[in-house]
C-alpha cells in the first residue's frame, strides 16, 4: 500500500504530487477505488484496508457488508411490497441480516464529532508516522463532504454551526494532508475562521494540538498540571473522582503540557502559523488569549474556580514555587498510569481521543520505533471507518456488542427469533457475544482506578475492555433470550451470567440509579472545573435514565430465571433504580436523554423500566403522563421528529421533518405502557412502512445519538433495529393487520 511520509506532506506548498496539487486547486474530486476497499472483523477488531492490486482484489472479494458500507449497489433483490408490520419487519430483517460480520456481530459507522481526526493527524504528523495515500485521499474526502456550504466552516459535529475548533482543526488536517491554501474551499473556511477571530479563539483542546503542532504558542494553553495525580484520592477533586473520558484525556494531555512539546517547524507548520490567524503571529500576544474563546465553542463558560485556578498555576505556582523533582514524579507518574492504560487495552485505549494523545506520549518517553509507539500506530486503524463521503473517525473502535445485542432483542421481541430462517444468524451473534465476555480483572485495578470488569460487556469488544453497566445488561438480556429459546446452545454458563450480575450490582449510586462505566466518585460541584469549555456535565458520571434502565430490565429478566442468586441485593437494587426513574420524570411526563436524542430516547427506556415493575397506562398516572407527552409531540404525519437542538437546551425541540427511528422509540414506548388506542400507533408505523426501500433497507435520515449534552454522534444501525422491534410489537399486541 502507497503511502505518504510525513516529509512527503509538509513541503512548503502542502502537496504530496503534483498531479494532486492541481486536482485540489481546481476543486476536483479525488477519489479512491472503491471496489479495492475491504472490511476486516478478526473478533470483533474492525479495520479497512485498501487493496492495491488485482490479485489482491480477486483473492478478497467484496462482500454485501463492505458495498453497502462504501456506499456502493448491494444488488439485493426488491421484495414484494410489505403491507403488514411482520412483513415490513421481515424484509427489514431478510436486508440488515446480509451486512452481519463472520464474528456475528454488525458495524457501521459511529461518526459526527468533527474534532477526533484532528487529534490523530496531527499526531501521526509529529510523530513521524507514514500515512496511506489511500487513507489521505479520503480523509480530505470526508472533510469536504461535511463542510458547511453556507460558510465554509466545520462545527463540533456534522450537523453543527461551524465553530473556531471544527474550522481550525479541520482546516489543518487537510493542509497536513496536502490540500492547497489556494483551494476555494479552503479560502472559504479562513473567511469564516477569520471572522470568528482566528484560531486564538479555540477552545483548550483546539490550543492543546496546535501548540503541540507548533502554530500555537503553549502561553495560549490553560494548565493541565500532571501533579493533580499525584493528588492523595481523599480529596474531593483527585483525578479518580472524574468521568472516565475525562480522566484518560487529561491523563496524557497533562505530561504533554509539563513537557511543552512542539514539533519542530516545517514549512507546511510555518505556513499554517500565517493562516489560522488575523495578525501576523510574531506580533501576537498568545499569553493575553489563554481564556479567548469565540462563543460558538463557548457551551460552558469556565467559571470564576477555575479561571482562579488558572491564575495561580500560570502566574504563581509554574513559575516560581514547581519544584523540578515534583514534576518528575508527577510525569514519571503520568506515564506509568498511561502504560497501565496502553496493557489493560492492548494499546486500543479507551477512546480515539486519548488514543493519539498516548501515541505521542510513548513517542516521547520511548522514541519514534519503540514497541509501544509501532503498537499504537497499529491501533490508529481500529478508529477508522470509510463510507461514501470519504474516510472517518469513529467515536470508539466500534459499536459492535452494543449494536448486536439491541438486534437480537428487536428480533425476540419481534417474535421472529423462533423463525428457523434467522437461526443461524442469531446463533452467531450468540456466539459473538460468548466470546466478547470480559473473563479477567486488568492488573491491579485499584491503581489505575478501574471498576470491576469480570464478568462485563463493553461498547465495542473485549480488547476495549471497559465496562459500561447498560451495554453489560443489553448483552446479558439478549444472551439469556436466545438461550432460553429451546434449540439454541448455552454457551455463557449460569456462573458467567452470575459474574455479569455481581458486577453490575457494584455499580449502582447512592441515588438508586445507574452511570455508565462506574459509579458516581464525585461532586457535581466539580463541574465548576470544568475546562473543556466545549462540553456540559464532563467532569463526572451521573445517572442517566437509559443505563438505569437497561439494568433493571436485566436484572428483572435474569431473577426470572435465577430466582434466588442475590436474591435481596437485586430486588434492594431493583427498588432504588426504579425510584431514581420515578423521580427523575418531569412534570410533563418525559425524561431527558443523554446517549440519544433526547426526551424521545429516554422516554422509550424510562416507560420500558416502569412497565418491567408491572405499571402500565391504566393504572398508573405516571405512565399516563408519559403517554400523553409522546402523543403531544406527534407530527402531522403521525411519526416523531426531535432536533438534536434539545440535548444543548434542555427543551424539547421539533426537527423540521419526522424521524423513522425516533417514531419507532415513540411508538415502543407507548406499546410498553400498554396504551390502549392503536389508532395513533398504526398511523406512525404507516409512516416508518411507508419509507422502507423495496429491497427491505430504510435511508440514513438525521443524526440519533449525543453525548456531554453537544456533541452529536451517530447510530446508523439504528433504522433497522427499532423498527425490527416496533414492528414485531405492534403486531403481537394488535394483530398483524394490513396497514399499507
């Protein structure tokens, strides 16, 4: 595979070829070879390569899953036109059962955050690390793809308003990667990047790669002290005590700031220095702009705390009183915590944002062909997704065990799992889920502040390694449904089953309800040190309705069927999950969301966990109340449409146009409160019926997932699987009637 070395990428005018250079400055489109693109899943490890010859190419075929990923004709066959729930849920199935991997599990893609390949590509630039010309191509593809028309600019996501860090960021990734400054699309984004101010106006993780990069000024960049780790974990703001994500960003984020490392300048970095700003950058004061945000990015305002805060290390404590062998021992420390991290993940990390930022950390420690330097550049790929508009990064390494379970329990749920036509199917998405089982404790968790694991299931797989309490009970539902299915082989054991329990049972707050990766460690005041400045509720876990949900069904489905292990640990567990949902409803009957837009998706779990306590439209007021918000939304056309506006506010907020999946979370979650009028169910599953494809597919319509309260991500398995599920359940309810 050809690719491009990091000299080859920084020439003076940013081009790797000639030939390319012209195609950019007279906006062609460069694209790869699509039929060369191939999928590999080795256990749930998902990466694409790029094959470069034909023999390469007749000896991998292209299977259905690749095209249909790349954007390219399935050639699946049309199907006779659906006219009842189970038929539309059939040809849905007979479609998305094509796209399942050889491991069993599916992908896609889990895109929209626009600030994840800026971090790696400034990385793999300083780090020396050659870059496919394949992978080049298409990263510039993807990054014009999604630039907004109106201005220029790229926002926080794809469905964003452009801000200084989406256009900055951005705008370097494609001059790293050869784009000219005279291409128009790029004079477009420095207009806009201008009248936001310039890159001085960044946000701190904007500042942190920049500076790392060498077109920023490190006085630019609020402190991230590596001594915070060194912190005794009584105090109420140690590190331990933050949400994970955060913990393993600051984690190598603050040895690199103690280190103050800037790339060497390059001509490429030198051009870059004149062109993300509005003054000549030997004339700026970078020290005066530590706190210079433009309001776009500016979601949480630093506080006076922190700004304080900041006051003192900059002026005070880095100055004058930093002791040399204290920052040793608080970088010496910071390493040995990200090597822990590197060995508990196998070097996949927790997520593509500390990722790169461990990457560059062990190339400073370890030197550019060090073991775990050539281990990370390896892992980079496991981020990377290709689609029709170009080449990705994804949230995580993947949405494998979660998307996996929520299929099978939409087929279950659909009553389709007894159909020997998908036995075959949901059998090796059983056996996918047997083996992403995490079996063992990392080593001495209690050092590197991990929760217990043994027994867990995570977001993507095993290599992850993380526990996350809801995707632990959604894969421990779905295997309890399909061994329980008479025919199917038991393949995790009771005992396995029982470690899932134990360790979901550590993992419930005070509050009666359920985080995500681990319990509540700390105060919500810690929000006030909040210095993303981009993201809301950051700084810790919290409860949200959707995990609380997802335990509490599962703790109800295996008590079912294992009445007495823990018996009063569970239903102790059970009474204080189902308070927090009970109190945790509003007024007007809805739940916000925090993983999915918004009251619409929590709404759906929040009604699934009072029905699972027996409470149903009829004899409770709170699902009346519920019911009655879902049906107070409904649009003209009898589907549900939420903007992703309601995570930022707090508000519900129509989308201009009804949604195929958010009608299908509207309607489950009335189908689970058992209301009784199918009149305006029926009209809503006309529509989800009414948008299907001949060939069983429904299209990608707007973006379905959210996390920190403003940053939009997406589920595109999502179409097919509530739907699935919606579907089944009405028809089980009503009847399969004819609808179309």
């Amino acid at each position: 595979m050809a690719r491009l070395k990091p000299n080859e990428l920084a020439h003076s005018n940013g081009h790797p070829t000639k030939k390319y250079q012209s195609t950019q400055e007279s906006n062609e489109v460069v694209k790869t070879d699509y039929s060369r693109w191939r999928l590999l899943d080795v256990k749930g490890r998902q990466t694409w390569h790029y094959l470069d010859n034909d023999e390469e190419t007749n000896d991998w075929p292209q299977s259905i899953a690749d095209k249909y990923h790349l954007g390219l004709p399935t050639n699946l066959p049309d199907l006779p036109a659906a006219k009842t729930p189970l038929q539309s849920a059939t040809h849905a199935l007979s479609f998305f059962s094509e796209l399942q991997l050889p491991p069993g599990n599916w992908a896609c893609e889990y895109g929209g955050p626009m600030f994840l390949l800026p971090g790696l590509v400034i990385a793999w630039y300083v780090t020396g690390t050659p870059v496919p010309t394949s992978h080049a191509i298409e990263i510039k593809n993807y990054l014009f793809a999604r630039q907004n028309a109106a201005d220029g600019g790229w926002g926080l996501h794809v469905e964003g308003e452009s801000s200084v860090f989406g256009t900055a960021m951005n705008y370097v990734v494609l001059r790293i990667l050869g784009a000219s400054e005279e291409d128009a699309r790029l004079i477009k984004a420095r207009a806009i990047l201008h009248k936001l101010g310039g890159a001085v106006n960044g946000p701190h993780w904007a500042k942190f790669w920049l500076s790392v990069l060498g077109v920023c000024e490190w006085d630019a960049v609020n402190p991230v002290p590596p001594e915070l780790w060194l912190l005794p974990d009584w105090v109420p703001f140690a590190p331990w005590r933050w949400w994970i994500h955060m913990r393993q960003v600051f984690l190598p984020m603050s040895y690199i700031y103690s280190k103050r490392y800037v790339h060497p300048p390059t001509p490429l970095t030198r051009h870059l220095r004149q062109e993300l700003y509005t003054e000549p950058y030997d004339s700026i004061n970078f020290f005066a702009h530590r706190n210079s945000i433009s309001p776009r990015d500016n979601y949480h305002p630093k506080t006076w705390v922190l700004n304080s805060i900041n006051w003192a290390l900059v002026n005070v404590w880095n100055p004058y009183i930093r002791p040399n062998k204290l920052a040793k021992r608080a970088e010496d420390w910071t390493w040995d915590l990200v090597q822990r991290e590197d060995e508990n993940t196998d070097f996949a990390n927790l997520g593509p944002v500390n990722g790169p930022m461990n990457l560059l950390v062990c190339y400073l420690r370890e030197g550019a062909d060090s073991y775990s330097v050539r281990r990370h550049r390896e892992r980079m790929h496991d981020f990377l997704w290709v689609k029709n508009e170009g080449m990705l990064m994804n949230g995580t390494n993947g949405v494998q065990v979660w998307d996996t379970s929520f299929l099978v329990q939409a087929v279950v749920e659909a009553g389709l799992a007894t159909d020997p036509r998908w036995k075959p199917m949901l059998v090796k998405a059983l056996e996918f889920l047997d083996d992403q089982q995490i079996r063992e404790e990392v080593r001495e968790l209690d050092i590197c502040y991990r929760q217990q694991r043994k027994g867990a299931w995570a977001f993507s797989n095993k290599i992850q390694g993380y526990t996350v309490s809801d995707c632990t009970s959604e894969a421990l539902k779905s295997v309890i449904l399909l061994q329980s299915i008479p025919g199917f082989p038991e393949l995790v054991n009771q005992e396995r089953m029982q470690d899932a329990i134990d360790t979901l049972l550590t993992m419930q707050n005070p509050s009666g309800g359920f985080a995500s990766y681990e319990p509540t460690r700390g105060s919500e005041y810690m929000e006030y040190l909040n210095a993303a400045e981009v993201f809301g509720r950051i700084m810790i876990e919290y409860d949200y309705p959707e995990c609380s949900t997802a335990v509490i069904t599962a703790l109800t489905l295996f008590t079912k069927h294992h009445p007495t292990y823990r018996k009063e640990e569970i239903r102790k567990a059970l009474d204080g999950a189902l308070r927090y949902i009970r109190q945790a409803q509003r007024p007007d009957g809805s739940w916000y969301g925090s993983w999915g837009i918004c009251f619409t998706y929590a709404g759906m779990f929040a009604v699934e966990s009072l029905a699972s306590a027996g409470e149903t439209y009829e004899n409770s007021d709170r699902m009346r109340r519920a019911c009655h918000f879902f049906l107070g939304k409904q649009m003209e056309d009898g589907g549900w449409g939420e903007s992703y506006k309601s995570c930022e506010t707090g508000v519900y907020t129509h989308h201009a146009k009804s949604q195929v999946v958010q009608t299908a979370w509207a309607c489950i979650a009335l189908l689970e409160a058992g209301y009784p009028d199918k009149g305006p169910i029926q009209k809503a599953l006309r529509l989800i019926m009414s948008r299907q494809q001949p060939n069983g597919e429904w299209l990608q319509e707007a973006i379905e997932g959210v996390f920190n309260k403003s940053c939009m991500i997406t589920y595109p398995n999502y179409k097919f699987i509530f739907p699935i599920k919606v579907l089944g359940m009405f028809a089980k309810r009503f009847g399969d009637l004819e609808i179309l």
